[in-house]
C-alpha cells in the first residue's frame, strides 16, 4: 500500500550481475518509507535480470523491467515512469547505500519543506575482489566528499517532473544535464553532511571503461550554457 511520503528506488543495471545482490540488499535494508525497488535491466548479456527476478520473487517491493541496451539516462526514465512513491532515489548496481540513508533525506524534507532537492556525501570503498596489482593501478580517498550526483539525491517526483526526463543522448553526463536544467528552475538545494553513498571502485566502473565518453560532460555544460544565454537573450528583448 502507497503511504504519503513513501520512496521508490530506480535501480539500472548493464551486465553488473556480480555486485548487483549488494545494491539490491542496501535499498532493502533501509527503515525509512522504502515502497519499492525497480530494477531496470539495460539489456545485459549477464545474469543480471536473473539476480534481480530472484529477488522478485521474495521480495513484494521488488520488481524487474528490461529493455535493450540504450543507457543509464533511458534505464532511470524507464523507472520513473513506474514509480509509485512520492520521493525518487536512484542507486547504481555496483553501489551500497549506509542502513540510514532514506530517514535522514526524508527528515530533512520535513524539517525544510522549502527544499526541492536533497544531496548528501560519500565515501569511496575498493572493492575486496581486486588483486594486489589491480589495486596499484587505482587512485581512491577514503574521505568522505560532497556529491552532486544522481546517486546521492533524494527527490520529490513531482519535482522531477517539473525538471524532465534524463537526457539519453549522453551516456555518462546525463544528470549533469538533469542538474543544470533544475539549477534554470531555481530550485532549492541542500547538502548534507552525512554519508549517503558508498561508491564501489572496481575494474568495470563506467567512469573509468568510458573515458572517451567524458566529452559528454561538455557537451552537457554547452548546452546549459546555450540555454542560459538564450533565456537571458529573450530577457532583455
């Protein structure tokens, strides 16, 4: 049953079978308003629908979708479009939320109901698997930082809405396009001072196999700075 407040949680995946149970069981563990955990499947070629069927099966909050392979951007629209819950939270399937992290962006909505959007910190963790030399090769603090990501955020779907649907034309700087459009909307922004995400380094992080797809970034701020430019042009006319 839907309660006023309740919090759906979309969960993309693309061949990330082997930390995906991690993720899954992170959401699950939350004590805050969790009403359901979509998974959507990016057409992978691993056992990564599989893993997430299973928890289907047990788990009532847990769903599955699939569609073929066309990105994290059109993976989370995918899930937006079902979502049933009042507040949006996005986790990636090689990532691990802290037991706490929806009752304290859900207690900070309610003591500032003026605030659009809610962030939070990180911590960085590699992960156990990886060899000694698989190790030297990876430059990761342990501090916890400030995160303006998807993957920190905790929204209202109606104030998702306001903003609009991921771009997916852009594989890797798609919530940076998200943000930049919400930033035009003048929305209320805070960060918190605790850790809300624990982000897995590994071999496979999309960051680090997709390099070339960093000029995504720029494309992205070019286009907000377009826009802002034109909307500043229609001011003055």
């Amino acid at each position: 049953m839907t309660r006023r407040g309740d919090v759906s949680v979309i969960l993309p995946v693309f061949d990330g079978e082997r930390y995906l149970a991690e993720a899954i069981d992170s959401a699950l563990a939350q004590a805050d308003r969790l009403l359901e955990i979509i998974v959507v499947d990016d057409g992978s070629t691993d056992r990564s629908a599989h893993v997430a069927r299973e928890y289907a099966k047990r788990e009532p909050n847990v769903c599955c979708l699939r569609q073929t392979h066309q990105g994290s951007g059109a993976a989370r629209n995918l899930g937006v479009e079902r979502a049933r819950g009042d507040y949006l939270a996005f986790l990636d399937a090689d990532d691990i939320w802290p037991g706490n992290r929806l009752a304290l962006q859900r207690t900070a909505f309610d003591r500032n109901p003026e605030v659009d959007l809610v962030f939070g910190h990180l911590v960085q963790f590699v992960s156990p698997e990886l060899s000694a030399e698989e190790r030297r090769g990876i430059q990761c603090s342990t501090d916890a930082t400030p995160a303006t990501l998807a993957t920190t955020l905790l929204v209202p779907r109606r104030v998702f809405h306001r903003v609009g649907p991921f771009e997916t034309s852009l594989r890797v700087g798609e919530f940076l396009s998200w943000y930049l459009r919400a930033m035009d909307l003048r929305l209320e922004t805070m960060m918190l001072p605790d850790v809300v995400l624990r982000r897995r380094i590994h071999s496979r992080n999309q960051g680090r196999r997709a390099k070339a797809a960093r000029t995504d970034y720029a494309r992205a701020l070019k286009t907000g700075l377009d826009r802002r430019r034109a909307q500043a042009g229609d001011a003055q006319t």
